[in-house]
C-alpha cells in the first residue's frame, strides 16, 4: 500500500474534532518547502523557519530564561 493511501486511511479514523490540527501541520509542511533551499534575505524570510506555533509570548523578553534557565526577570 502506497504511503499517501496510508495516511488518508489514519486522516479518515481521526475524530472530527482533530482534522483541524492535520490542516494545520498539512500548510506548515506546504510553507516549509516552499521555502527549503532558498537562503534568507530577510528577517521575515527567516521567521518562516520558525515551525514552532507555541513559542511563549515573552520570548524576545525573556530570550535568557529560556536560553539558559535564569530567573525571569
């Protein structure tokens, strides 16, 4: 059985409620690799390396506590 026939046949036993993260993770895949191969030009070229959607809203705030476990400030 081919992979793509695969991963339909797991896509069809997942609940209805889940078919919105697969979309999700489906367009991150799509903008990934349009993307691979070509070097970043640009600060916002880069941010589309970023696959991470959880990422803390503080994080550009408190780069050191993540980075290296200090306090939060």
């Amino acid at each position: 059985m081919r992979k793509a026939e695969i991963l339909k046949k797991e896509i069809d036993r997942l609940p209805i409620s889940m078919l919105g993260e697969v979309e999700h993770l489906i367009e991150k895949l799509k903008k990934k690799g349009e993307i691979a191969g070509k070097p970043a030009k640009t600060l916002s070229d880069l941010s589309a390396y970023a696959i991470e959607d959880n990422l803390p809203t503080d994080l550009a705030e408190q780069h050191d506590h993540y980075l290296y476990g200090t306090p939060k400030k």
